[in-house]
C-alpha cells in the first residue's frame, strides 16, 4: 500500500510564512470599487438630483378657466411661462405634464379640488380630479364670504392671499351672502381701487412682478 503524503495542518501551514512581513491586503467578498471611496457619493448625488427633477413634474388638467382679459388658451400659457418659469413637457387628451420652479407642489386632500402650491405653501390653483376638470388659477387679492355659525348671518372681507392679512372688512352682517351682500359693491369698489388688476391672479405676487420684469 501506497505510503500518502502526510496533509499540513492549519498551524504547520502558518508556520511557512513566520518571519515575512504582514500584508495590508484587504479580504472582501466583493472586488473593489475602481473608482474609489466617492463613487458612492456621486451615485446618491446623482440618485437625488433625478428624484428631485421627478418631484417638480406635475400634471395639470389641459382646459384652463379664462381669467378676465385673456383672450385665448395660448395667451395664457404664454403669460404663465412668463410669471411662473413653468415648463410645458408634454400633452395628452386631458393632461399636460409641467416643470415647475423647485418648491412648487400639487396637493391632493381627501376631499374637495387638488391645490396647486408655490413653495410658500400659498393655494395658487386648483383643479378638480376628472377627466374634462379646468384649472382655475386663483389672485392674490379677493372679496371673500364670512359666515357666522351661530347667527346664521355673513360679513364680507378683503383678504391678501399671499400673506393670510385682512385688508378690508364689511360693516355689516346679513343673511345675504356674496354679491347680494349689502356691502358687496362697496368692498368691491374698495378693492379695485387700490389693486386695479386684482382680476389678473398673475399680478402683484412678488414672485410673477419679479419674473415679468426679467
């Protein structure tokens, strides 16, 4: 019978290498990055900055509601690239995919239309969730109903919509509400007074003066 050869052990096996100097090789169980300790850093980087380009992509309804001295659908969307830097990327039947300034959002409660908002976190538009749905762009200054629950009765008011301030407010409280209001005309007469374009709801946001200007 053959004689075989005598297998090292684990400690003959270290004793082969005594004396030589230690290694500073590392053991992984994957090979190493070629390009070094900031490629992960590069790929979040990279990874956040396409999210965030995703995350300021909204879709809007393709109708939009005519504000008062607009004469056309283009005219709009042309003032509204001016005053809001927004993007048209792509249309369907009844949706147009938007690029909005970084901030801006779409919000869509558990009831009521989806709002539109400007990085502030100011409503600037709203739309309802069907299929033949109108974006309604909404001013910066307008004459609102206030309702009184106990007395049944309402007031009128002038509300800057950028700010949440009170600027004018009704004498009076009636059972009458809105432009049956007795103070209706005169809030209304007050208001376009002091903002003469307070129907165009792209003027006197600081945001869209600013743009126009550029």
């Amino acid at each position: 019978m053959k004689k075989g050869k005598t297998k090292l052990t684990r400690h003959d096996a270290e004793r082969l290498f005594e004396g030589l100097p230690a290694s500073s090789a590392r053991v992984s169980s994957r090979p190493e990055n070629p390009f070094g300790d900031d490629a992960p850093q590069v790929a979040r980087r990279v990874d956040d900055e396409a999210k965030l380009w995703k995350d300021n992509l909204i879709t809007l309804p393709l109708a939009i509601e005519l504000p008062a001295g607009y004469e056309s659908l283009p005219r709009l969307r042309e003032a509204m690239v001016r005053a809001w830097r927004v993007k048209w990327i792509r249309e369907t039947t009844n949706e147009v995919v938007t690029d909005f300034p970084e901030g801006w959002c779409a919000v869509r409660p558990e009831s009521g239309p989806i709002e539109l908002r400007d990085p502030s976190g100011v409503v600037r538009a709203v739309y309802g969730w069907a299929k033949d749905a109108e974006l309604r762009i909404l001013p910066r200054y307008l004459v609102e109903s206030q309702s009184n629950s106990t007395s049944g009765l309402g007031s009128l008011l002038v509300r800057d919509r950028g700010n949440g301030q009170i600027l004018e407010r009704s004498s009076n409280w009636s059972a009458k509400t809105g432009v049956n209001h007795p103070d209706w005309t005169r809030l209304s007469t007050w208001l376009g007074a002091r903002y003469p374009q307070h129907r165009d709801p792209l003027r006197y946001w600081e945001d869209c003066e600013a743009n126009m200007r550029d």
